[in-house]
C-alpha cells in the first residue's frame, strides 16, 4: 500500500521565503530557456500562487523591466582604459557581450530603453566618456546614439552565431558558388573576408571609426 506521505502534493514555497532576486532568478530561467514569459509561469516555478508575487512586482511589465535591467548590469561596471576613448572602447565591448549574451533582452530593451538603475548607471559612464572628447553635446549624443544603435544591431546579428575556435562569433555562411569578378566585381574582391563579418575584431574596429568620428573636426 502507498504511503499517504507519498500522495501529498508538492510544497508550495512559504510567501515570506520569496524575494526579488529568487523570482528574477526564476523569470530569467524561462526567459534564456526560449519559453513563453507570463506571471502564472514564475509562479509554477517558484511554487507559489501569482498573486504571492504582486508583493515585489505591481504587474508583468514591472517585473519585464526589472529583469532586462538585472542582465545589464555588467555593463553598470566603471569602464577601464587610460583615455575616454579607451573607456568608450571598453564599453561598447562589455555592452555587446552582455547583449549577445542575453539576446531576448534586446527587443525589450528596444521598447524599453529606460528599464532601470543599472542600465542608466551604464549610460551614465557612456556619455560622461564621450563628453570628456571635448566635442559639443550635439556630436556626443549623436555618437553615443550610433553606438547603441550599432550594438544592438551587432548584437542581434551575431547572437545566434556559434563561436569559432579562436574565439570569434562568424555569422556568414557563404555558399560554395563564389561569384565572379564580372557578376559581382567589388563583392568578389571582399569574398573571403565576408566570412569574417561579426567578429570582435571588426567590431573594434567599428567602434574605433565612430570615436575617431566624434574628434574630426
């Protein structure tokens, strides 16, 4: 005969064991896994009832905006370099790699460029950087708008891509039929280094073109 302890349904986790972070950790598991986000999904997870979690977030699009602020806050890190420009550099790497890391993030963060703290910590360092080139404020938020637009726009187009060997994310798969000098004369010439677009390296080098940029007079 079964053990009535053995029909017992689940635990419900106790309210008061409930935090913040224990239901951003939850919500970011269904968010990273691909599953469809809902309230009703983070309580099942964590065990409780949904209304148990309107006590830390109002609403869904509270918590939506709570957790895309939580996986940004590596970039809320002061960026290191010895210059401005080295510091913009080293941002706009960080603020890449936590996008590329957190892919779903980015259309939400599109919606909702304001979600919280730590993403205005980062822009903060951001355009404190960029001011320090001396330039007018018209060419810092002009430059500072180029490079989350070029980010986000990186970061979408490679997240998905697999790293290769050395490291770097490749996202062109080229097909075998190379096109000929006289179809395509400049995308022939530039073939072979087409199956490089995505990489860190060029990335740099982009974010370089738009520093130097904001210097030109």
């Amino acid at each position: 005969m079964v053990s009535s302890d053995k029909l017992q349904a689940p635990e419900r986790t106790v309210r008061n064991s409930l935090s913040e972070q224990l239901i951003l950790n939850e919500a970011l598991g269904i968010v990273a896994s691909g599953q469809p986000f809902s309230i009703r999904r983070v309580a099942n997870g964590l065990r409780c009832t949904p209304m148990a979690l309107y006590r830390y977030f109002p609403d869904k699009h509270r918590m939506v905006l709570s957790l895309i602020d939580r996986v940004m806050e590596p970039v809320k890190s002061e960026p290191v370099g010895a210059t401005w420009s080295d510091r913009v550099a080293c941002w706009a790497s960080n603020h890449l790699q936590t996008l590329q890391l957190n892919a779903w993030a980015i259309p939400l963060l599109m919606e909702n460029p304001d979600p919280g703290p730590n993403v205005r910590l980062a822009g903060e360092f951001l355009l404190r950087d960029l001011r320090a080139s001396g330039q007018s404020d018209d060419r810092v938020l002009a430059t500072f708008s180029a490079i989350l637009a070029l980010n986000y726009g990186w970061a979408g187009f490679t997240s998905s891509a697999m790293p290769s060997i050395d490291g770097n994310r490749r996202v062109m798969r080229l097909r075998e039929d190379v096109p000929t000098t006289r179809e395509l004369p400049t995308t022939a010439g530039f073939w072979n280094k087409l199956a490089l677009v995505g990489t860190a390296e060029q990335h740099a080098l982009a974010i370089g073109l738009l520093i130097s940029g904001l210097v030109e007079q």
